[in-house]
C-alpha cells in the first residue's frame, strides 16, 4: 500500500487537473499475493477490457493462460 500511496500522491496534481476539465477518474488499487493471483479472478477479465493498467510486474496479463 505504500507504493500505490505514493503513486496516488504524484498522480494528484494530474488528476487534479483531470477533473477540472470534466473527467472524473478513480485510482482503484488491486493487491493480490502470488497465490491469489494463483487461483484467478474474473476482475483480471475485468481490469484487461475496462482499465487502464500502469504496473504489471512480471507481465502478467500478458502470459498465457495457464489451467494447471
């Protein structure tokens, strides 16, 4: 949670500005361990079609599905 308030803090002047203009955006963080990313969401389904993701370690919403 630390890194994301840090992130929430410099990003505050840009979206700032944002909603000055008419766009309301919201900063929603998502922190999973491996294991719950292990067993899957139907927000990662979520987060690829209605989100704009600016962190992914590792890439994982670029690695194939795996059903192990």
């Amino acid at each position: 949670m630390d890194e994301f308030g840090l992130a929430e803090e410099r990003l505050s002047p840009l979206l700032d500005t944002l909603r000055g203009r008419g766009f309301e955006t919201v900063l929603s963080p998502v922190i999973k361990t491996c294991e719950e990313v292990q067993w899957g969401s139907p927000l990662f389904m979520d987060m690829i079609e209605d989100a704009y993701i600016l962190f992914d370690r590792g890439h994982f919403f670029k690695l194939p599905l795996s059903f192990s």
